[in-house]
C-alpha cells in the first residue's frame, strides 16, 4: 500500500517537472517560439488589419542581411537571425501597405523582396514602420533587435487602403 503512493507521488512529481521544463524552454529559447510565418496579403485587409507576433533578435547584423546601410525608409540597423521572421505574399499591388512594429524593446525591421529592400529603425519611437507602395510579390521580414542575440516578443500590426 505505502509503494503504490510512493509511486503515484513520484509519477506527479516527474510529470511536473517535466511540464516546468517544457514551459521554460518554450518561454527562454526563442528557437522553440520563433517559426516563420507565410502571410498572404490581399485587398481584405483594407478592411481588417493583420496581427502577427513573433521573437525579435539574433546574431546576423542587418548589413548582411540587406547588404546595404540606408534605404529609403531608414537606416539598415540591429541585429537579426538568419532566416526571416516572416514571409509576406502580396497577390496585388498596393497604393498603401503599412507594416507596424509594437514591442517593449528597441527593434528593426527589414524588408526584402520584389520592390526591393526597405529598413527603418525607429519611427517616432523605439519601435520600426514600413509603409508606402507594394508591387504584387513576395517579401521576406526580418524583425531584429537593435543590440545582438537580444530577443524580445513583438506584434507587427499590417494595415492598407
């Protein structure tokens, strides 16, 4: 009798340590958290705006992702993975697509794809916008963190007209 509920106690006790460790790997690692994500783009969203989220930061700086210190949006700036975060397919052109960075840190963004390439560091605040003309295509996105392996949650708020 006093073995089965030691066993039983040990079986909870492994279970939740197993369940604390899975949590503080999903919430400390961002390689568990961060996925690439396609976004199709059409002219829905002028009605409703897109919300994605993701994990900021990595080791690459933008230079060399973009391969270029300033574009017409901003400055190449912070420090990204090498992978984009996500990748965005426009199904048609876009007087006005506007990409909003919302984080409680310091982040980038970099654009790339088949308009060219687009930067910006901050605008108005800590936080990166992209916004203007978009040609039908498809874009990878980057969204890094101004300091290196700095990796910070983030939502990128998508709007058109």
């Amino acid at each position: 009798m006093k073995y089965d509920l030691i066993c039983k106690k040990t079986y909870w006790l492994l279970l939740l340590g197993i369940i604390i460790n899975f949590n503080i790997n999903i919430n400390i690692n961002p390689s568990y958290a961060q996925t690439n994500s396609n976004i199709a783009i059409d002219k829905n969203i002028i009605n409703k705006p897109l919300i994605v989220q993701g994990i900021s930061g990595g080791a690459i700086t933008a230079l060399e992702i973009t391969q270029t210190k300033n574009t017409g949006t901003g400055y190449c700036d912070g420090f990204a993975s090498q992978q984009p975060n996500h990748i965005l397919k426009i199904d048609t052109f876009f007087d006005y697509l506007r990409l909003e960075v919302d984080s409680s840190a310091d982040t980038t963004i970099l654009v790339r794809g088949a308009g060219g390439v687009w930067c910006n560091d901050d605008a108005g605040s800590a936080n990166p916008v992209i916004e203007g003309q978009w040609q039908p295509g498809v874009y990878q996105v980057w969204v890094g963190s101004y300091r290196a392996n700095s990796n910070n949650n983030y939502k990128i708020k998508i709007t058109g007209r």
